[in-house]
C-alpha cells in the first residue's frame, strides 16, 4: 500500500555533495519515524540518519557533521543533505519509514536503494 521512492543518487567526486530524496505515496495516517540507511559492498546494513515525528535526529558517528536529514511533512518527504562525501561514504542508500496506514497498527516500509558512489 505505501511505496518509498529514492533519487539523488549517483557518482561524484571526494569532497562533493549529493541531495537524496525520498517521496512515501500511498495511504498513511500518520509518519513516526523516517530514515536512511545504507550498505556498502561486503558490509551489514548500518542506519546512516533518523528523524522522528518532534524532528529530533540522530547520525551515526561516521558521517555526523557531513550529513544532514530533513522531511517535508506536507509532502511526505524525506531528504539526506550529503556534504564532504568520501570514498568510504559508497552504498547503496536506502529509504525507511514507520507509519500507522491502518486501524490495526504500525509498519516499516523500505525503499528499493539508490547507488551513491564517491571517487578518490
């Protein structure tokens, strides 16, 4: 019922910067949380930024100060601002949503990824 769609992704250079959008469609009642994750080649799944629904973050220590993460309630938005972008900063980024849709509770929804890659 809900889809999350990713864009902004793509090459750029070290030191660079990339926008990444996320757009929920579909049936929500209400929005808790909204997030980024990511997974680079060989590695586990990590949470890069979380937003919750009072707009307080969190960031994982490696891209704290690099990264921002923002949301459009209106447009049931969500948006990673990627600055200083490093090699190890490659993945594949991954939108995430938690959401009451229904009557009968709450569900995480997942994007289907957007490659982000950063060259030397």
């Amino acid at each position: 019922q809900v889809r999350l769609v990713e864009s902004g992704g793509g090459l750029v250079q070290a030191g660079g910067s990339l926008r990444l959008s996320c757009a929920a469609s579909g049936s929500i009642l209400t929005i808790y949380t909204m997030a980024w994750h990511r997974q680079a080649p060989g590695k586990q799944r990590e949470l890069v930024a979380l937003i919750r629904s009072g707009d307080s973050t969190n960031y994982a220590d490696s891209v704290r100060g690099r990264f921002t993460i923002s949301r459009d309630v209106a447009k049931k938005m969500v948006y990673l601002q990627m600055n200083s972008l490093k090699p190890e900063d490659t993945a594949v980024y991954y939108c995430n949503v938690r959401a009451r849709v229904n009557y009968y509770g709450d569900y995480d929804y997942w994007g289907q990824g957007t490659q982000v890659t950063v060259s030397p």
